[in-house]
C-alpha cells in the first residue's frame, strides 16, 4: 500500500447526516481520501473485520466506491461487501450491516438533496447496529480530519462491481452482493404479503408508487410489483439515474410534483407513496389527501398490532423534538413510553438497541422501527398497505378516525431554503434573545409557558446534546419551534416547525395553514423571518 501525504481540509464537519458538499468540493484532490481515512482512523479494531459499502447511485457513486475499495484494503479491513453496481438504498445497507454482523458501513448519498456534477454528494458512516455514526464517533472522525496528514491506499485496477461474486483486492476480500434480495426478505417477515397481494390485484384497489428516479426503485419494483403483483407502471420514475432526471429526490408536495398531480388529479388511484434518494423517506398520499408524516407515525402505532411483525405490540415510540405530538397521545393510550429526541435518525440508535422503542418517527418523512436502524420509506409504504388491506378504509377515512379517536394536532413546517448563512445566524440570535423575557407573554389567546434551547440527554448513556432548536410553547400546549438545517451545502436552511391541538372533531378539517395561522403570525412577529431572509414566503410548506 502507498502512503500519499495530504493537508487538512477544515470544512469536514459531519452534519445531521453524514458530510455532505456539492461534487466539485469532493472532487478536489485528497477530499473524500481525507474524510474516508479520517474514519478508518477514528475507528478501534476495524482491521480484518467486513464493512458494508453502498450508495443511491447518484453521479461520483461509482468513483467514490473504487477510491474506498483501495483505501478499505490499504487499511487492512478484511472484507468490504459493496451492493451490486455500487447500489444499496440507507434501509437496505443497515440490514445488510446487521444480518452479516458487520462492523460497520459506509452510504454513500446526499439523500434528498439533488445530484448531478453540480449537484451534492455525501458520505456517511454507520456503525455495527446499523445505524448512523452516534456523535461521539462523528466528533472524533471531525477531530481527524483536522490534523490528518497522510492516507492509505492501493495502485490496483478498479475492482468489477457489476458482476455477483468474490474478488480479492490486496489483501482484502470483495464481495459483490444483491442490493434487493435480503431486504425484500427481510419486508416479507414483517409484513402479511399474501393478505397485501390479494387487496392489490383483486380489490380493484389503485396505487402509484414514484421512485423519482432515485435508488428505490429496484426495491420498488421487486416488492410491488414483482412480488405484490401490483400492475406494471405502478413504479414511477423507476431507473435510478445519476442526477435523478434533473429532480429534487425530495418526497414532499412540492418536489413529488409528478405523484401529487396523479393523486390530486381526475380518477386519482387509492394510494401513492414516494421515497427520497436514499430510501430513507417517505410521503404518503391517499385519493386527494395527504398524510402528514407527524399523523403517519402516530397512525402506524395505533394500528401496529394489525401486521404480522408487530402483532405484540410496540415497547415504546421514539419521536424526535420537532415531530407533533400525535405519537404522544397514542403511546398515552397504549400506556407505554414516548421519547423525544433531537433531530437526525442517530439520536434513535441507542433506544431501539435497548428494546426501549419499538417506532420511531420524524416530521421529515421518516419513519422506521427496530427491524432495522435507519428511517425506511418502502417499510412505510408496505406498513399502510397492511393496514388498508385488513381495515378494508381508504386513507382518509383511516386518518380521519384517528383524529376522532385521538384529537388532531394541527402541524406545518415551513423551510426558508438557501438562504443567507449571516443572516439566518442573525434570526436564530434574535430570537436566542427573547428567551428570558417570553415566559407569560400573551398573543393574541395563546400565552408563553416557556422558551428554551432543546437539550437531549440519552437516557441509555447518559450523553448530552445542547442546542437542538429553539421551543417556544404555550399554555394550551401549541408549539412554535425553529432550527437550523445540518443537510444544507448552500447557505443555511431556516425550518419553521409549528403545531396546535384540536380535540373537538367538528373543527379538524381545517387547512393546517388556516389552523396555524396565529402561530404562524406569532412566529413572524418573535423572528422577523420576512425581513432577515429577504424571502415572502417559504420555499417549501408541508
Ligand atoms: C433533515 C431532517 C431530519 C433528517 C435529516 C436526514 O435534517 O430535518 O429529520 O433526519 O434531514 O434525513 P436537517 O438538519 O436538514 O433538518 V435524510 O433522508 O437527508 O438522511
Ligand atoms: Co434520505
């Protein structure tokens, strides 16, 4: 092996999910090398053990597995079992992590940000349960890359990662594995795939499925269609393309726009789903209604005891800050514990590892449970259609009578994306101002219980997290919060999370924007979110 020497980069930080830059940043010369040696090196005993490589197959995926391949082998790891064409979907690498009793993985994705030579790229390392790289590791390989210089690596040609099979790469062992196959089995042994095929081909039961060109769609197409027997054409946008045919891989109303027209259009079909780049996310669509992510997560809980892989019932929900509390209410009634973690899926790791929480939810279209240890969209998406297939309601009868049951939380998000890093500063600091002086203050018919900074102890390990967003909550239990983005490459995305509680079921059919509109006035009044960001409105409302 070859020792290259290099000089530090200072902008290797990891953020919410793992380093993200645009491409030309990772292709300057020894930028991935630094940050991809900079793990090897945070890392005790990973020499002779196997790692997991995959990534959405966005553009400098298969570039990037090659350079990590010859480094892996430099660093004496044993074996790399890498996803067949350099694909494996975030879901799909932590199951492959932990059915191989990996010692970790590396996913190679931006997730929901776009691709494309201008576009962004992204490295994130997992560790041996499956799931995102905890703090205390993602700080020390930052640590790393602040004082690296020098790495480890091969001359050897590219290694074939198209073809199944074994190779040996000095030293070290490849092995080319089915990115479909032992994820497909894994959905088979949670969800009843017999019950879910009959409701798709007999039931005249419609669905659209948009994989917006990103990695689900081989996983889309063997489980629905292949497996389930959903028609063909039920996968849109099903060939993973490197900049995702120009798209934001983002499933929200407004970057899903091919899925949304379908399902809010003429002879809109019963059911829609859409994932992210990765995988991870997920949007759920009935005939003409959507469901909020927050609702989703609580609408699973309360019915999870219907799918064969929950039949016993949960252990525990795990929501993070931002999410409604919709979750809350259910675990209330089910009498068992709700956790609030900070925002990013690794806040969830330890929970489920303890057989704490058996859901867990974010507002960001991610929901997942313990069969794995990252959010999972097509888990979801099997996830309602189990439900649809046993409660024999569509989507919005199902969500309407959860509100019923439950009471609605009203929630919206609003993104200010792109905007000025300065500025944004400037809003968060402003607002960080008011924090003594807002407790008690009333507007309009909402008054302040309290302002803080959401600060997140892990109640397995005892480690604390600072800084997680400010919380403005009132009284009656409404909530206004805000925070900075961690996935953003360009200047800083200001999200706006607002939420109220309705109990009376004659006034929860209201637009969420017409329910929140107070809150959101309060929040312009306390932000002066117009002003600082120079923008009229959110780029992105859901
Ligand atoms: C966003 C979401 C967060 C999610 C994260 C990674 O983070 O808000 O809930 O876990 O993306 O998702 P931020 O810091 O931009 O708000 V993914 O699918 O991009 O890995
Ligand atoms: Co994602």
């Amino acid at each position: 092996s070859r020792i290259v020497t290099t000089q530090p980069f200072t902008d290797q930080k990891p953020g919410t999910s793992g380093l993200r830059k645009s491409v030309p940043v990772f292709q300057q010369p020894h930028y991935l090398e630094n940050f991809v040696q900079s793990i090897f090196d945070s890392l005790n005993g990973c020499q002779g053990q196997t790692l997991v490589v995959g990534g959405d197959g966005r553009y400098f995926n298969r570039e990037a597995i090659q350079v990590i391949l010859k480094m892996a082998a430099a660093n004496g790891i044993g074996k790399v079992k890498v996803g067949q064409h350099g694909i494996l979907s975030t879901p799909a690498t932590s199951c492959a992590i932990r059915k191989f009793h990996a010692f970790g993985g590396i996913i190679l994705s931006a997730s929901h940000n776009p691709g494309g030579p201008n576009a962004d790229f992204g490295v994130k390392y997992n560790i041996g349960n499956g799931g995102p790289a905890p703090e205390t590791v993602t700080a020390a390989i930052f640590e790393r890359t602040k004082s690296i210089d020098c790495y480890q690596i091969i001359d050897a040609p590219d290694v074939d990662i198209d073809t199944l099979g074994t190779s040996e790469l000095g030293g070290m062992v490849v092995e080319v594995i089915d990115a479909v196959n032992d994820y497909v089995d894994l959905m088979q042994s949670l969800f009843d795939f017999d019950r879910i095929q009959q409701f798709l081909t007999t039931d005249g039961f419609r669905m659209c499925i948009d994989a917006m060109h990103a990695v689900t769609g081989p996983y889309a197409d063997q489980i629905f269609q292949q497996r389930l027997g959903a028609p063909a054409g039920t996968v849109q946008n099903a060939i993973p393309l490197v900049d995702f045919g120009g798209g934001h891989p983002d499933p929200n109303l407004v970057y899903a726009h091919d899925l949304v027209e379908i399902l809010f259009g003429d002879n809109a079909p019963d059911f829609g789903a859409a994932f992210d780049g990765d995988g991870d996310r997920n949007m759920i669509l009935g005939r003409r209604f959507f469901v909020n992510p927050s609702d989703s997560l609580a609408i699973l809980a309360a019915n999870a005891t219907l799918i064969p892989g929950y039949k016993d019932g949960l252990a525990g929900i795990a929501r993070s800050m931002p999410t409604s509390k919709a979750a809350d209410r259910v675990a209330a009634k089910l009498g068992i514990d709700c956790y609030e973690t900070p925002t990013g899926w690794k806040f969830f790791g330890n929970l489920l590892d303890a057989g704490k929480a058996t859901l867990c939810g974010e507002e960001s279209f991610g929901t997942s449970s313990n069969h794995i240890r990252e959010k999972d969209g097509i888990w979801a998406a099997l996830f309602w259609l189990n439900i649809l297939a046993v409660r024999q309601q569509s989507v919005e009868q199902i969500v309407q009578e959860h509100w019923q049951i439950y009471g609605r939380n009203y929630y919206s998000r609003h993104d200010y994306e792109a905007i000025d890093s300065d500025r944004a500063h400037t809003l968060m600091a402003g607002l960080n101002e008011l924090m003594p002086t807002l407790k008690g203050k009333t507007f309009g018919r909402y008054e302040v219980e309290f302002m803080d900074d959401f600060s997140y102890t892990d109640p397995i390990d005892g480690s604390v997290s600072q800084n997680q967003g400010l919380r403005i909550g009132f009284t009656d239990g409404s909530r206004i919060v805000c925070r900075l983005s961690g996935t953003g490459t360009q200047g800083a995305t200001l999200r706006l999370y607002l939420e109220s509680f309705e109990a009376d079921a004659t006034k929860q059919s209201l637009d969420p924007q017409v329910a929140l509109q107070d809150l959101i006035a309060i929040a312009e009044e306390l932000a002066h979110i117009r002003e600082l960001t120079g923008m009229e409105k959110p780029t992105v409302i859901t």
